[in-house]
C-alpha cells in the first residue's frame, strides 16, 4: 500500500516548485529572472505577541536552526535548495506571520527622514544605517521578479554582519533600472518594515477653512 504521507509530500513539493517557478519567471520572455537572495537562509516575521522564547521552542520541535536576528524578523537555516520547502513549512506555524527568502541580506535599515530618500531623474539618493568594524558595506538595490504598476524594492546587503559596534549612516546613490522606473507607484522597504514612497509624490492633504 502506498505511503499517503510520503505522496503527500511529493505532491507538496510539485506544487511549491512550479509556483517558485512562476515567481521567478516573467510573463512575456518566458525566462528566469535572478533574484539576490542568500541560499540556505529564510526570513521569517513572527505574528503579534509571539515571543523569540516561542520561535526558539518551534524550531526544537521540528529541528531547524535559529541563524540571526534581521529587522523585525529572524533568519532560519535550511538546506540550501529547499527554501521554498522550508519557507511553505514554516508558514504553516501558528507564530509565525511570514516566511520568504531572505531577500535583504545583512542588517541594515535606511533613513525615512532627514535626509528622506531622494529620486533625480533616473537615480535614488538614501543614507542606509548599519553598523560594523568599518564602513564601505556594498548595497545593491532589488526588486521583484514579476513586474507591477505598484511595486516594492529594497536594498540586498552583501557584506556580511560584522563583530564590532561601530554605527555608520552612509549616503549611497543607485541608478535606478529601467524595470522599475516603468511601475506607476513604487516604495522602497527595509527589513525593519520602514517604507518611503518614491513616487507619485505624496499630495498634502488640504485644510479647509
């Protein structure tokens, strides 16, 4: 006799493999984008009153491994290859709100203010926070695989976190790729949840008299 949980498994695994499949690829050229992500990692919010005492307690019950704080959030350690396993699995935990490849990187947030982050013409001015031995982290700046009029980017940190408690708020410039400059609407997010809007710019409401 067949073993159900095992096929059950396998049918799992066909479905989350063809939706990847359909994240990464554009609609028109039918070929795959690649995305920065770190392999073997998965960023995962915790849902509103779940503490890391209960993140800690579900990773011993179903054996995974607690990496680093990121953000709000955490990264999980998981086979490289299997995030979108890992990331499906990990959705389903009562304490956990989301899970997603760890798509940021490193540590790091940016500046929604003074200075708040600046488009001219084709490139974005923004000062980044993170912290380390030195400054110099390399940035890049990300978007999503399948394009929308109303799209979120973000900023991919490649350099690693670093053993020293040295605060740093560099000025970083990028031009902006062409991908994103056609979307209507687009916000730039960080991995502690903070979000400016690019453009449209923001009308001021009117005050009546």
């Amino acid at each position: 006799m067949p073993d159900i949980k095992n096929i059950s498994r396998l049918l799992l695994l066909a479905v989350v493999l063809v939706s990847t499949q359909a994240c990464f690829t554009t609609n028109d050229q039918g070929t795959e984008i690649a995305l920065e992500y770190i392999k073997g990692e998965v960023f995962v919010l915790l849902e509103q009153g779940a503490t890391y005492e209960d993140l800690e307690k579900t990773a011993q019950e179903h054996e995974f491994e607690i990496d680093r704080p990121l953000g709000n959030g955490y990264i999980v350690k998981v086979p490289v290859d299997n995030e979108p396993i890992w990331i499906t699995q990990l959705a389903t935990f009562l304490i956990i709100d989301e899970a997603r490849y760890n798509v940021y990187g490193y540590e790091y947030s940016i500046s929604i203010e003074d200075p708040e982050p600046l488009v001219d013409n084709n490139e974005l001015t923004l000062t980044v926070n993170y912290s380390g031995c030195d400054d110099g982290h390399a940035f890049q700046l990300e978007h999503p695989a399948n394009f929308s009029n109303d799209l979120k980017v973000w900023l991919f940190k490649s350099t690693p976190d670093q053993d020293c408690d040295a605060a740093f708020a560099s000025e970083y410039t990028f031009t902006i790729p062409r991908f994103i400059q056609l979307a209507s609407r687009v916000i730039i997010e960080d991995p502690f949840g903070n979000e400016v809007q690019l453009w449209p710019d923001e009308q001021t409401p009117e005050v009546s008299d």
